[in-house]
C-alpha cells in the first residue's frame, strides 16, 4: 500500500479503521488466553481462583513487613517497597543514614 499518494481524508478514514481493528483484535487476544488461563487450571483440575493464589497473585491483603520507622513518630512506617515516603527522603537528604530508621 502505497501511502504517499492517499489523500489526507483517505489517511484518516484509514487511521480509523486500523483503531477499530486494533480494539477488535485486542479484545480477541484478551478472550484467547482468558480462555488459555482456564484451560490450564482446568488441566491441572484447580479452580482459577485457587491456582492465582497458589502463584502469590490474586490475593489481596498479603501484608509486608515494615523494614522502616521513623525514630519520633511511631505511625510513619515504610516497608521498603515502592517509593520512598517523603519523611525518608527529607531524613536522606538530611545527610542522615536510611540504616538509623532500619527497625
């Protein structure tokens, strides 16, 4: 297909399509290994609920353990996963050792 001699309201009307048949085949994709998913917990005779939680995913409510707590006020708390909480960082920047707030 040769592009450089499509008019602009060709383009567009072809931009169009290619969007609508993008979500269409997404949405294919999505329903074939939602179907490939339930096949494989249906191989190994597990509901999908129980074969999420098994592999750590799925379950809410896991808690981490808190690795971090600021030295005067108890309820600041970090587990040292994502992010560092601004009280960290201003300790950090502070020329103060993270491993003084290491509980």
């Amino acid at each position: 297909m040769d592009l450089s001699n499509m008019s602009v309201g060709d383009l567009r009307n072809l931009q169009e399509q290619i969007k609508q048949e993008m979500k269409t085949r997404e949405t294919q994709e999505v329903q074939k290994a939602r179907e490939q998913i339930l096949a494989i917990a249906q191989s190994v005779g597990m509901p999908l609920k129980e074969l999420m939680a098994a592999t750590g995913r799925g379950s809410k409510g896991a808690t981490v353990a808190v690795r971090y707590r600021h030295p005067q006020d108890s309820s600041q708390q970090w587990t040292g996963r994502g992010r560092q909480p601004k009280w960290v960082k201003e300790w950090v920047d502070g020329g103060k050792s993270i491993d003084d707030l290491r509980v």
